[in-house]
C-alpha cells in the first residue's frame, strides 16, 4: 500500500514540474510567430557540443580554464529567450509572472521602478538548480530567458563572469548567492 501511494505522489510531482514547463512554453509558444518578438533556441546537443570542444581544445594545450569552462557549459541543458521591442513590456512582464508557479521559484533579484521590471528566480531540485528564469519588462520592451541545467550557485556565478552567454551580463551585475 504504501509504494503505491508514494508511486502516485510521484507521478503527481512530475505532472506539477511538467505543467510548469508547459506554461513557460506556452508562453513562448503564444508570442514566437509574431513580428514584434525575436526568438533564441540553443539545444542541448548544442552546448554539448560546445563544451565538448572547450574540453578537448583544453586537453591539447594544457589549458585549466578551457576545460573548466568546457565542463560548465556541458551543464547548460538548453536556452530559450523571447523578446520584444516597441511592444507594451509591462503588461508582457504580468502576464509572464502569472502563467509561473510561483512556489516553484525562488527570488534570487528583483529590481522594479516605474519605467521597468527585472526579476532572476531559480528553480530547484535536489539542492541544485535546474532552471534559471529571467522576466524583465518595460514600456517598450520585453525579455524572458529560460536557461536550464544543472546548476550549483558558484556554477551560475562563474558563467556570469566568463561567458556572454545571453541573460549573465545582467544577472553577474545583481547580488549573487554562494551555495
């Protein structure tokens, strides 16, 4: 009796995490095709592929540093970034934390004034963070960067340090959490 109820709690959980995906693609889904939003997908095979290349790059001269960047990248599991410009940010920014679960994300910054919105949150399992999230809205503009992983608060510091990957810039330049 009690493995099928702690069978049953699982399948419940994973319906939960999977419904919270859905949402964010859904919201990407929603506004992808129009004109106003650019779209950015980078696969896991992409990253992979990525990393895989620092690290043999780092094996033939020795380099420490490409092959720790390398092994960093390799846990990036994928990107997803919607934006817009000259489109209402503000109303995007809303309607974006509403389609969240929002006791499935940690604030990590949140920075509001009355031209703009910007917040991180992370979610995470098993003591490691699997998605970094990013809304940010204005008058005119709008970005959501999904960013997912697996991911150890020094992991996320050092790639807003050494990568440009999209949405570190602006995540190196908040307050960061050391776990």
């Amino acid at each position: 009796m009690k493995k099928w109820i702690s069978l049953i709690v699982l399948m419940m959980m994973a319906s939960v995490a999977q419904a919270q995906d859905d949402a964010i693609v859904k919201f990407f889904s929603k506004y992808m095709e129009q004109d106003d939003f650019s779209r950015v997908y980078i696969s896991p095979k992409m990253m992979q592929m990525a990393g895989g290349f620092l690290k043999s790059s780092a094996q033939e001269g020795d380099d420490e540093d490409a092959k720790e960047m390398g092994e960093l990248i390799s846990k990036v599991k994928g990107i997803r970034i919607l934006s817009g410009e000259k489109v209402d940010g503000k109303a995007l920014y809303k309607e974006a934390m509403g389609t969240l679960t929002r006791n499935k994300y940690e604030d990590l910054m949140d920075v509001q004034d009355k031209e703009s919105s910007l917040k991180f949150m992370v979610r995470e399992e098993g003591g490691k963070v699997v998605e970094l999230l990013m809304i940010s809205g204005s008058n005119s503009e709008f970005t959501l960067l999904s960013m997912l992983g697996n991911f150890t608060y020094q992991d996320l510091n050092m790639l807003a340090e050494k990568t440009d990957l999209p949405g570190m810039n602006e995540y190196g330049s908040g307050k960061k959490k050391n776990k």
